[in-house]
C-alpha cells in the first residue's frame, strides 16, 4: 500500500466534492477538530495544534474553493437564461464609445 500525504489530500478533497457524502466529511473533520484523540495530542504545546491547524485550513480552502466554483456557475446560469429571455441581447454585440473628461 502506497501511502502519502498527497494520497490522502486527493482523497479528502474527490470525497469533499461529492455532494452524496460532502456533509459527512464536514462533519467528521469538526468533530476531528474538538475532539481531544489526534493524530498529535492537543496537550502537547506547538505539535498538537499544527494537525489541527492544517485540517482547519484543508476544510476552509475547499469549501471556499467550492463557494466560488457554485458563485461562478449561477453567474453562468444567469447570464445564460437572460441571454435566452433577450434580457440584454440588444447590447451583446454593441460596442459603446465614451469620452472621458477629467474633473
């Protein structure tokens, strides 16, 4: 068995993104958090919280990442039903010239 950091961040992030178990490993990785059995105790001074430093910061990048990935598909969807209603059709293809005046 190849076992390496990597292979465990692949696995986190593939299983994070699969909206069947996302909630799950939401769940487990808070209660991994408050929970005082670590890979690294928590009463050990520096070494107990850098494990739980680097899953809090593993949970937050991921579900930013996934925020702006939903963010950017609405916007997506959004443009492309107003695009189908002709909200804006009129302006697509237009350019606008403007001269501009300093004040």
């Amino acid at each position: 068995m190849n076992f390496s950091i990597q292979s465990v961040y692949n696995w986190y992030r593939e299983t994070l993104r699969n909206p069947k178990y996302r909630w799950w490993i939401i769940l487990g990785t808070l209660a991994y958090l408050v929970s005082p059995i670590d890979i690294a105790p928590d009463f050990l001074p520096v070494v107990g919280q850098i494990d739980d430093v680097a899953i809090a910061v593993l949970l937050i990048s991921e579900i930013s990442q996934m925020s702006i990935d939903y963010f950017k598909s609405r916007k997506t969807e959004t443009a492309s039903a107003s695009e189908a209603t002709g909200t804006y059709s009129e302006a697509k293809g237009s350019t606008v010239d403007v001269d501009a005046v300093s004040m």
